[in-house]
C-alpha cells in the first residue's frame, strides 16, 4: 500500500519572521564584507595612481578605480537594501508580540472579572447592613451598662457643681499652711562642731631668720 499511494512525508516547518530576520542579517554581513574589499582595492589603486604621473598608464587605473567604486556603490545599495527589509521585520515583530501580550492582559483581566463575580455571588450585602446595626446596638447597650455600674449612691440629688466649687475652695483655704516650718524640722538638731579660727588679718608670721655665726678671732 505504501508503494502505490506512498508516504507523507514531514514537511518543513515555515519560516518565521524571526527565521527571516536572521537569514537577512547574515546576507547584510556577507555584503559588508565585499565592501570592505572593494574598499582595499581602491586604496591600493589610489596609492599606485600617487604615485605616477600621468599618463596611459594612470588612466587605465583611474578606469579600474571607477569600476571598482561602482560594483562598490551597487554593494551599498544592496545593504541598504536589506538593512530596511531587516528592519520591517523586526517592526512586525514588536507589533505582533505587542499583539499577544494585549491578548495575554485581556485574558487575565477576564478570568480576574470571573473570579470576582464568582466570589462577589457570596457576599449579602443586606447581611453586612444587619451586622453594622447589631454591632451598634450592643456597642450602645455595652455603653449603657458601663453607666449603670459606674453610678454612685447616697449622694443628695440637688447638689449644685458651683456649690461643690465653693467648698473646694473653702477647703483649700483651710488647708493652707502659708510657709510654717513643720514641727519635724523644729526639733532639736545636732550641735554643729566649732570652725576653725580664722587666720588673723595681715600677712602670716615668717619664721625668724638665725643670726649669723661669728667666729673666734684668731690669737696672735
């Protein structure tokens, strides 16, 4: 069977534009290089042309040298060339990854809007109402209490705030001891020791000087 209809065979995968890139790049250098030895050339034909006078001779190098620079300026054109078609490419290239990451966002966007609505399905909004009122209610009932417990008794109903003021300030004024000594520091304290004598006015005393030591007079 395989005889008569054959067999498929794998074919290549296509080229991508990264592929097409690549291979562009590489024919940019193959050009450059020929450039390059275009450029050799002419430098050498240059220095010979320098150094002759002129002449047939110096014209059939002048000849060769404008040969040369004209296979150089289609080498140029060719880069050029290739060098705009490498650069669509890459343009393409940022344009379509630009592409897949808005789609990647979208998506993850659209599965976030999902889960939020899936989740958002759980919440009862009028249960977290009823919560907020019963956490009011007992934080009032709570405040009421604290009222009650801290409520004094036995205290005469008409007192009045400026009559307490008044007996404050009565009462301070009782209390006042003005600068008295207390009676802790009128005890008796220990006697203080005696300072020591003062040096009398003047300078001190010197010592007196010893009289000078005569000696013997000598007999004859």
């Amino acid at each position: 069977m395989n005889r008569i209809f054959g067999v498929n065979k794998n074919k290549a995968p296509k080229p991508t534009l990264n592929d097409a890139i690549t291979s562009t790049e590489g024919r940019v250098s193959s050009v450059e290089v020929k450039i390059k030895e275009l450029d050799g050339r002419l430098m050498g034909i240059r220095d010979r042309m320098q150094k002759m006078r002129d002449g047939p001779g110096k014209n059939v190098l002048k000849q060769q040298a404008l040969k040369v620079l004209q296979q150089k300026k289609q080498y140029e054109a060719q880069r050029d060339q290739l060098m705009q078609q490498s650069f669509n490419m890459e343009s393409a290239v940022f344009a379509m990854d630009n592409i897949k990451n808005t789609m990647t966002t979208m998506q993850a966007m659209q599965d976030a809007n999902k889960a939020m609505k899936k989740q958002y399905k759980n919440v009862d909004v009028d249960k977290i109402y009823d919560i907020q009122d019963e956490m009011a209610e007992l934080m009032e009932q709570t405040n009421e209490v604290q009222e009650l417990m801290g409520r004094s008794y036995n205290l005469p109903e008409d007192l009045d705030e400026a009559d307490l003021e008044a007996e404050l300030d009565a009462l301070g004024d009782d209390l006042d001891f003005g600068e008295e000594v207390p009676s802790y520091l009128n005890d008796a304290q220990p006697a203080m020791p005696e300072l020591l004598p003062e040096a009398p006015d003047g300078s001190l005393r010197q010592p007196a000087e010893p009289a000078p030591h005569s000696e013997p007079a000598l007999r004859m």
